[in-house]
C-alpha cells in the first residue's frame, strides 16, 4: 500500500480515504483538556468523558477528509474509526466526533500525517448522510474560502458566522465616540496578533469587508478592518466589533520595537509606502510615485539588516520592477538569493527566475531547478499563500516537462500542473495578476493529460 507522501496530493484531496493511521486516548483527552482550559468552552465533565470513550481504540484504520489549508498545508480531517477484515472495510460511522460533538480532529502534513498509507479511496456518496453534510463543509470551507481558516481554530467566532456563507462573520464598525455603529460583513483572513498592544481586547483578527449597508458608512467593500470579540464586565461575549486599519507610517518607526520584532516594524511601513506607490500612476504624480518607493526601499532595507527574508524578496522586487527608474537585475538576484538561502519560498522560485533566464546572473539551469525544487518544498511545508506553492510548482512543472536543468518527467509534470492550477485558482479572484499563471498551469495540465 503506498503511503500518502508517495502520491500527488491531487490524487487524493478532497476525497474521503481510508489510511492506516488510528487515534490513541491520549491525543483525544489532550484534546478535550485543552477544549476544556478555554474559558468558554461549553464542555461539562460528563461529556468530556464520553467524548474520550467514543472512538474505537482497537480499530487498524480510520476515516479521513483530506483539504489543503494555506497555513499548514495538507490536513487530515479524522472523522471516524474503520475496521478492515479480509479486504472488506466496514466504516464505524457511529463514532464520529464531529457530528455527536462538534470536534474536528486535524492532523498537519507537518506532523507527519501523510505518513500513513493509503487503504482505500471511497467513493463520496456512499457515505453516511451526516459524514458527507461534514465533509460538503469542509470541502467548502477549503475551497471557496481558504484565507478564513486562520481564524476558524477558534471557534468563538462561530455564533456570528453567516449560515449560507460560512467564512462571512456580521461585526459592528465603530469609527467615533456619539456616532452610530454600523454593521459590515467581513471575511477574516488572519490572526493580528502583532497588533495586540494597540488594541484593548483580544482575541482580533484582520477581515476584509465583504459588505456594507447602503449609505453612510465609513468602510467600503475591500477595505481592510480589524475585528474583535466584545465582552460584558463578566467577560461573556457580546458580539463582534470592527475598527478601521490605521495606516502606518514613517512616524510610527521605533528602532528598538523594530530590534524585538524582527524587523517586522519597518517590514509593514515599507509595504504600505510600496503599496501608496503602486497605487499612485506615473501620469498622475510621478515625484511622489517615486518618493513612495524611496521610502519602501529605506524601510525595506531597514528590516533586512535585521535579517526578515520577506524584506529581501520584497527589495528584489523592487529592483527587478525598475520601480525606482531603471531596474537592476543583479541587484535583484543578490536580494532573493539572500533570502531564498534563509528558507524564503517566493525568494526561492524568483531567484531561480533569474538563474534560468540569466538575468543578473550568469545563466545556470540546474542550479534554477535547484532553486526551483526548494521553493516547491519550502512553500508545501510552511505557512505560504497558494500563489507561493502554484507559481513554484509551475515552474518546476516546465523544467520537469522539457528536461530544463533535470531529466525530463512527463508525469511528474503533470501532477505538478495540476497543483499549480489548484493553488493559482484560489487567489486569481482576488489577484487577478495571477490569470496568465493559471492560464499556462490548465494548458500544460491538458496538455499532457492524454500523455
């Protein structure tokens, strides 16, 4: 039986598998201790004990729902104990904690679920009514709404979330004191933890507005917000508020918090000048246009001094993008190199760029593979948005397909279109920068399909 490492993701994601792994009554009990440390946790000790009793421990098998997360990679879900007798799989829908209980068990390839081997695939509709209104939600969920899963972990959010539109919470926008709230509804990206001394309550997180009432509201649809859980004197939850971004400046630089962070100080106000600049035509001003680069490349270098690789990639764009007139290609490759050689995926696939086209470096195409192989790995195994693993498992696709700094690998190639296609399409909605990637991730895909 092979094991789920051996295989393309896309062979089985999305797909209720039965693997070799089985749950112990520890990691179940840990479970339910740390659902129980939470302040809000509804769990009585009553049930905490019969969720610890409801799993078959002597089961060789169990039932999982794969997904991909954008934070932690490839999840196993375990929804439920499997006995396999002479070939023949019997699913012990009974035990399923999700459905008596509400507990999602989730197992990170980072934490080598995808060491188990694979049993069997099943076939979807043939499962349980509440096993498949499970697995229709999480497919959902990883699918249409991947920036939300950051915040799913807690589940505090859940009261406010819209039943039709799962990763929509209903918040309150309060701008100033003696003016009325308004109610937005958000989509929440990701934990703000780095914001967590500018804001009276925790937990919060940064959300997008999805909409607005009609009229008379401070935030447009787009705009970023930083949302939170009110609480009364008791500390019960109220409701959602939502605060507008405040936009971050040079004024706001401290050397010493900036020391602490990691450069992650003068990494965000570097990003906002770059972003001010992108946003700024050169029809419309170039002087400030360019003054806005200036400043994101101060900051920029700032935190690269400080050793933050998000810094370095992000100065080799600026380089490479001519953003402060004419561009330098050698430059640029001496800042992705920097930080593709600290682990940076993105920096990894743009310094192999450079390497196998030999812009600002002598042309090198295995050394592109080389390059092109770690931001693939680096990217699967870390906390990377989909365009980071699409864009380099794309690359690498190409090189596999016409034997570029490797040997040739027509089916290797083709699993790794597929996985491009899969990463670009969740963010070319939003990024739509990304079309012309995910135009040649569906060619090759086809391409080679009947290869």
């Amino acid at each position: 039986m092979p094991k789920l490492s051996d295989l393309s993701f896309r062979e089985y994601v999305g797909r209720p598998l039965v693997v070799s792994h089985t749950l112990t009554r520890e990691t179940i009990a840990g479970l339910v201790e740390h659902l129980q440390a939470d302040p809000s946790s509804q769990l009585t000790p009553g049930e905490a004990a019969r969720v610890v009793d409801r799993w078959d421990y002597e089961a060789e098998a169990s039932l999982a729902w794969p997904r991909v997360d954008h934070d932690e990679g490839i999840l196993l879900t375990f929804l439920c104990p499997c006995r396999v007798t002479a070939g023949e799989i019997t699913v012990e829908s009974d035990y399923d904690l999700y459905s008596t209980h509400g507990l999602a068990i989730n197992l990170p390839a980072a934490a080598h679920a995808l060491d188990c081997e694979l049993i069997a695939v099943l076939d979807w509709d043939e499962l349980p009514e509440h096993l498949k209104d499970q697995t229709r939600w999480m497919a959902e969920m990883s699918e249409d709404a991947p920036g939300v899963l950051a915040a799913r972990e807690d589940e505090r959010l859940d009261p406010w979330r819209e039943a039709n539109y799962p990763d929509v919470v209903q918040t309150l926008l309060f701008t100033q004191p003696g003016i009325e709230p308004a109610p937005l509804w958000v989509r929440v990206e990701r934990p703000a933890t780095e914001l967590g001394d500018q804001l009276d309550q925790q937990p919060h997180w940064v959300a997008t507005v999805a909409q607005t009432p009609d009229g008379g509201c401070a935030a447009q649809e787009g705009d970023e917000v930083l949302v939170g859980i009110a609480c009364n004197e008791a500390g019960a939850p109220l409701g959602l508020y939502a605060l507008l971004q405040q936009e971050i400046s040079a004024d706001d630089y401290d050397p010493e918090y900036d020391r602490a962070e990691g450069g992650d100080l003068s990494l965000s106000i570097g990003s906002r000048y770059y972003r001010e600049g992108m946003d700024t035509s050169d029809e419309e001003d170039h002087d400030h246009r360019i003054e806005c680069f200036r400043l994101a490349e101060h900051f920029y270098q700032l935190s690269a001094d400080l050793g933050n690789a998000q810094a370095m990639c992000n100065l080799g764009y600026i380089y490479a993008f001519g953003r402060l007139g004419a561009d330098d290609q050698a430059l640029a490759a001496t800042c992705y190199k920097r930080a593709a050689d600290l682990g940076h995926a993105e920096a990894a696939y743009k310094y192999a760029d450079q390497l196998r086209y030999g812009r600002g470096v002598e042309r090198d195409t295995e050394q592109a593979y080389f390059y092109y192989e770690m931001a693939y790995q680096r990217a699967q195994g870390e906390s990377e948005h989909p365009a980071t693993w699409g864009s380099a498992a794309l690359r690498l696709a190409d090189c596999c397909e016409h034997g570029v700094g490797c040997r040739e690998d027509i089916d290797r190639a083709r699993d790794l279109y597929l996985e491009a296609e899969s990463g670009l399409q969740q963010v070319v909605q939003e990024e739509p920068w990304y079309g012309k990637q995910l135009a040649r991730a569906r060619e090759g895909a086809a391409r080679l399909a009947a290869q």
